[in-house]
C-alpha cells in the first residue's frame, strides 16, 4: 500500500509540473488562441494617393492566409497617433509589427522598444534612425534624389536656376531623397544653382501652397524639383495660375496617375517621376509571413527608382496610384 501511494504521489507531482510547465509556456507564446501567428501593421495617415495604394495592397494581402495568421491594420491620424498606437501594439503580443512611420525620426524610440522587448520589427517605405528592426522594405530614396538631379541636369544643359520643394524637411526619408539630388548635382551639375527650397509635405495642397509663396520672389526659375509627385501636381498648378512661362519643367517622384497622366499626354512641363512603388505594401506583408514561417531573408532590402518620363510612361502605367 506505501509503494502504491508513493507512485501515486509521484504520478500526481509530475502531471503537476506538466501542466504548469504548460501554463508557463503558454503564457511565453504570442499566438493567438487559435494557434495563429500575430501580425500588427501600422501605417501614417493616408493623405496622399501613395499612401491611399499602399493601404489598398497591404488590406488584399492580409485577407490571404488567415488560417495561418492574424492582422491588425490601422492608419494613425497623426505622429501621436502613431506612437500610441506602435505603444498598445508592443503590450499586445504580437509575432511582428510592421510600421510605415509617418516620421522615422519621432518614430525611433518606440520602435527600438519593440525591438528590444524580442517582437520582429519590420520597417516600411521610410526608415527609422536605428539599426534595431529585424527588417527594412523600403525604396531606394538616395537613388531617386540621384536619377531626379541626373535628368533635370541633363535637361537644363548643365546650367541654370532651380527651385527645390522637399517632404517634411529632414526626417530621414526626405534627407536621403534631399541628399541623392544635391550630392548629384554639386558633382555632376555644378552650374546648377538652387535658389530657394520650400516643403510639400507630400501632397498636392502643400506644394500649391509652397509654389505660390516662391513664385513672388524669385522672376526666373529654370525648373522645380520636387520629391513627390502630388507636390509637383500642387507646384504646377501654382505655376500655371501665376502664368510662368520661365519655368521649363518640374519633376516629382513616386509614380502618381495624375503625374503618368501628364507625361502621357507629351506635357513638356511634367518632365519625369523618380517612381517606385506603392505595391510595396503588399510586398512587406508578404516578406512578414514568409519571415515568421522561418524563412531566410535580407535585413535591407531597396526596391529601385525608376526615371518615367513620357518615353517610356506606358509600361509603368498598370503600376500608377
């Protein structure tokens, strides 16, 4: 009878330590109850056509594979927004948190918090100032600045006056399209010479506004630069209402329909757009779940920078947002 009782109380304190070995395991795994993988997508404000298209290929991608995996996708309404929002993502026990940040610089902290809390950072479309995330998808914005100062220097013949409408100056992404051009340019094109920079903030309205406040000032502009397409769209709106037959060109990035639209219809004044991508969106969702099924990959990966102009706009027009 002691033998027997003795196996029974060891059967009991090993089914004892089994479940609780079960609990604490459980509670160390961020799937959910289902047994899926966990997956949280924060992106900024959709303010423009970009980012409006890159919501459209991120909500396609995320209705896929929901056996396997659970989304969370949500715009911030501001930088606050995003911040708070990237903080209740770190708390919810999630596998992955895919961030579009609005601003790479205000964004930093939170994500090296998630990053160093052991969750998988992917950083989209704009970096952050930290080598803490696990992956980057991003366009390749020095090269756009590079491919937008070789084409509007050729353009112009070397030599003449510009303008330049940046996107929210100096977060990282406007620094590197800003840094492309103007390395560029004071290598390849020093007799071009920059005027006046103003911000476009990535939209139409902000680059009317921008283009309408530079035009006063300054009689003879050559051409625009602009490091964005709805920018540029806002900037030659300005220039056509101002009636400035001085300016030749502007130029834009991103890959805008109204953009393509100008170029296919042999517009002079919309010289190029340094285009990549908002299929990108998409693309991050899928890099994440092959990621979390343990797959191999790169940490930086650049999608390239193409220069449309109204040669060649036909074969990226399928592209167009």
């Amino acid at each position: 009878m002691e033998v027997y009782m003795k196996k029974t109380l060891l059967l009991a304190l090993v089914l004892l330590l089994v479940v609780s070995g079960m609990g604490l395991f459980a509670a160390g795994q961020t799937e959910s109850a289902e047994g899926k993988m966990r997956v949280a997508v924060s992106l900024p404000p959709a303010n423009n056509a970009w980012q409006a298209r890159l919501l459209d290929t991120v909500l396609a991608e995320t209705a896929k594979d929901t056996d396997e995996f659970e989304f969370t996708v949500k715009n911030a309404v501001d930088d606050a927004d995003q911040y708070n929002m990237l903080q209740t993502f770190k708390d919810g026990g999630y596998d992955m948190i895919i961030v579009l940040p609005g601003n790479g610089t205000l964004m930093t902290p939170i994500c090296e918090e998630i990053y160093d809390a052991g969750i998988k950072v992917m950083v989209l479309d704009r970096p952050i100032e930290s080598s803490k995330y696990t992956v980057l998808l991003a366009g390749d914005n020095y090269g756009a600045g590079v491919n937008g100062a070789k084409y509007l220097g050729a353009r112009l013949g070397g030599k003449g006056q510009i303008a330049v409408l940046r996107s929210y100056v100096g977060i990282p992404i406007d620094l590197e399209r800003y840094n492309g051009f103007m390395n560029t340019l004071k290598k390849e094109y020093p007799g071009i010479k920059v005027l006046v920079e103003g911000d476009g903030e990535f939209n139409q309205e902000a680059g009317l506004k921008a283009m309408s406040n530079i035009l006063p000032a300054y009689p003879k502009i050559d051409a625009v630069f602009c490091q964005d397409d709805e920018t540029a769209i806002g900037a030659l709106t300005a220039i056509e209402s101002a009636k400035r037959t001085d300016i030749q060109f502007v130029t834009g990035m991103g890959g805008a329909k109204n953009a393509y639209d100008r170029m296919t219809a042999k517009d002079p004044r919309y010289g190029a757009s340094m285009s990549y991508f908002p299929s990108m969106g998409g693309d991050g969702v899928r890099l994440a779940k092959e990621i979390l099924r343990g797959a191999t990959f790169k940490k930086d990966n650049l999608s390239p920078s193409y220069i449309v102009t109204s040669e060649n706009v036909a074969q990226y027009m399928k592209e167009a947002y």
